[in-house]
C-alpha cells in the first residue's frame, strides 16, 4: 500500500485518528484543515472517553420528553425554530428512529464502537506521549432529586446490559469522593469504566505530532472541494498552495462543515447540528473537582482541565454559523453556581462549537457509495473525540480490504446516502 495516497480532509480528533490509522495500513496519507490539528470541535468537549456514551438522545424516552422540550424553554435543549423548519426532514427522521429497535441497533454499535476507541486511545496515548494527561477515575451524573435518578432507569439498564461498570452513591459517598460538591444532590451514579483528559485540544495536537514523526504530511489549507481525475483519483480545490494536491483516495472527515462540503459534490447529507458552548473558571484550590461530573437538573458538565474548570453546556438545534446565544451557558453556569464555588471566569467570551448529527446518531464510517475512492469518516455527535481512533480503525481496515474491527455495517453510508 506504500504507493497509494490518501488525503484526510479534516484534523480533528476524527481526521487525525484515522490519518494515523491509514499510515499504520502502509498508505501515504497527507493531512489537511483550514487550522493546526485540534482547534475546533475537538478542542472544546468536556475530554470525556466513556462507555457510558454509547446512549443517544434520540432514545424512547424522547416521546415522553418533546412536550417540555418543544417549549424551547430548558437548559438543556434549545432550537432555533427557523433552522428547524428548515430541516423538518432530518427531525422526523430523529425523533423516528427513538423506537426501540433502532436505539437497541445504535447502542450496540456505538458500544462497539467505544470499546475499540478506548484500547486505541490507550495505545495512541501511550505512543504520543499524551498519556500524563489521561485520569481513569471514571466520572458521575448527578442527581439533585431521587425521582430523577428514577427517570434514568433506562441508562442504567442498557449500561449494565453492556457491562459498562458502575456504581450508585448516595449524599455522604459523592461528598467522600468529591468534597468540592455542595451537598445538593442526593444521589449519583459513578460511571468507572471511563477517562477524561485535561486538554482534548492538546491530545489531538499530540496525536498529529506522532502521525508528522512517523512520515506523514499535514498541509493547512481552506479546502473548497475535490475533482474526480481519470483512473479514479481526485484532485483537491483549496485556497494557496495546496490547490491541485492529488491523492489516490480521499476520506472526508469535517465533522459539522461535512454537509456543506459533500453538498459541493451533489449530495446531500442528513445533518444536523448540536450547538454547545463552554467556559473556563478559576475556582480556589480547595474547590475544585478530581473527575467531570454532569448534572442532570443544571444540564452542564463540569470537567477539571488544565485552562481551568471548564463548564460546558447542553444542546441547542441551530446553524453552524448561527450568531452566539449565551442563554444557555448562563443558566447552565448559575445552576452550577449552586453545586461548587466556581470563582471567577477566565474568558470573556464563551467558545461554541457544533456537533454533527445524523438522524440515527451514529456516524457514517466508509466509502461514498457510487464514488469510487471517495471515504467518509463523519456525524459523530457528542462522541467524534471519544470514538475518532475506532473510527480510524475501522475506516483503514475497510479501505485496505481487510475484515473490521468491529461490525461496520451499522455506519454505512448507504443508511443515507445514495451514488
């Protein structure tokens, strides 16, 4: 395969994971994004690595939820009902495909997919030198109330059904493991089979540095388009000097920009976006957490990260390049207010960033049908920087010839796509 080139649209943990898993194939793989690798989407997650990820949000407790969500009222949810209108059709098909059925379907490919990201992590971590970075001690979803923690029933259940690891705690035993927390919640659930980083950014940015140490190619360049050549390979349309760059195979890996980019090429991808937004805070030194800890009333996590705690909010249903709504992180920043002496923010502005989502959660893992050469590694939702090396894993496999990792057919493009 030394002789067969690919170009990787994209650096994100997606893109730089599969570049890396590429190079591994023996392809000679060239990296490409308009900024340095991990400064986007990937840069402002809460760096959570968690076999707990594996429930979507369209799962059937969505029915019983869409009159409280619809009222575009919570902290957690939000929309902008012009850009819902717009994508009536992907709506419907989310909120379809909450039956049980296809939620059994997603889990376990997205726990299939988890697992297999985590062993690669732990491998790419390793030979990064990232590692330092990674804490094991799992992390907790909150409950302030018990008849909340009842309505999380069906979590629970499909992570035991997984044998995802975990444990419920009480008021005094989350005190005992994070003594930062105010006393406000009366019951927890430690999810213990996950990681966390303390700077998801700085993670991909050390994955990209091995992948350019091992040989590879990372060019940075606004990239337009690609251009089918004679003997089925491409030509990419970028802004500079890497316009007319030639590769024999292309993976597109954009995360949220993907729809906009495959809409160049005459398709049309089922897409929608997860607006989320974060800051970071400087609490004392007695005050701070040791693990992200989600609270399920306030709808924000909290992760202890090396800029600081960064607080990150819940989902609002908009454009990708809608104009910034602070609502969200301001109520979602008194609520945790309420749970931990926070101090002062460190920015002056929040970050935003959108995470892409296809109607079934799950992402599009494979080649484009009816476009020969042409790969796809992108809709990852919440998880693209838990599940990027899985992803990569599976994509060089396919791409090589070889058997998958893992059961491939639940991320098919064909699931959305048609050549």
């Amino acid at each position: 395969m030394s002789n067969i080139s690919v170009a990787v649209l994209g650096a994100g943990m997606v893109g730089v994971a599969s570049a890396l898993a590429l190079q591994k194939k023996g392809f000679q793989v060239t990296l490409l994004d308009r900024l340095a690798p991990g400064e986007e989407t990937s840069y402002g997650n809460a760096g959570v690595i968690a076999r707990s990820s594996l429930m979507p949000f369209n799962n059937p407790s969505l029915w019983g939820n869409l009159p409280v969500l619809l009222k575009n009222q919570s902290a957690g949810f939000r929309y902008q009902a012009r850009f819902l209108l717009q994508n009536l059709g992907w709506a419907a098909r989310f909120v379809a495909l909450a039956r049980k059925t296809a939620f059994e379907e997603t889990t376990t490919a997205l726990d299939s997919l988890i697992r297999l990201s985590m062993n690669e992590h732990a491998q790419l971590l390793r030979a990064s030198g990232a590692a330092h970075r990674m804490r094991d001690n799992g992390w907790m979803f909150l409950y302030r109330q018990s008849s909340a923690f009842a309505g999380g029933a069906l979590a629970r259940e499909r992570m035991a059904h997984f044998g995802v690891a975990t444990e419920v705690l009480e008021r005094d035993h989350i005190r005992q493991l994070e003594p930062a927390l105010n006393p406000i919640f009366e019951r927890a659930l430690w999810i213990k089979d996950t990681w966390s980083v303390d700077s998801p950014g700085d993670v991909v940015k050390a994955y990209a540095e091995l992948f350019r140490k091992q040989g590879g190619q990372y060019a940075q360049a606004r990239i337009k388009t690609v251009e089918p050549l004679a003997g089925s390979r491409w030509r990419i349309r970028a802004d500079g000097a890497q316009d007319g760059l030639e590769a024999d195979r292309v993976v597109v890996a954009l995360g949220p920009w993907s729809r906009q980019f495959m809409a160049t090429l005459g398709v049309k991808v089922p897409m929608a976006y997860e607006r989320g937004y974060h800051m970071h805070f400087a609490p004392p030194a007695s005050c701070n957490i040791s693990r992200p800890v989600y609270d399920t009333a306030g709808a924000y996590v909290l992760s202890p990260m090396e800029q600081g705690l960064r607080l990150t909010s819940g989902v609002e249903l908009t454009d990708i390049d809608a104009p910034a709504n602070p609502v969200q992180l301001g109520l979602a920043e008194a609520a945790a207010r309420e749970a931990i002496d926070m101090g002062q923010a460190l920015e002056p502005a929040p970050w935003m960033g959108s995470r892409p989502t296809l109607p079934d959660s799950r992402p599009i893992i494979g080649a484009m049908p009816g476009q020969r050469n042409l790969w796809l590694a992108f809709g990852h939702q919440h998880i693209g920087f838990s599940t990027g090396p899985g992803t990569g894993a599976i994509l060089a496999a396919l791409m090589r010839g070889d058997d998958a990792p893992v059961d491939a057919r639940p991320f098919r493009a064909e699931r959305f796509l048609k050549g």
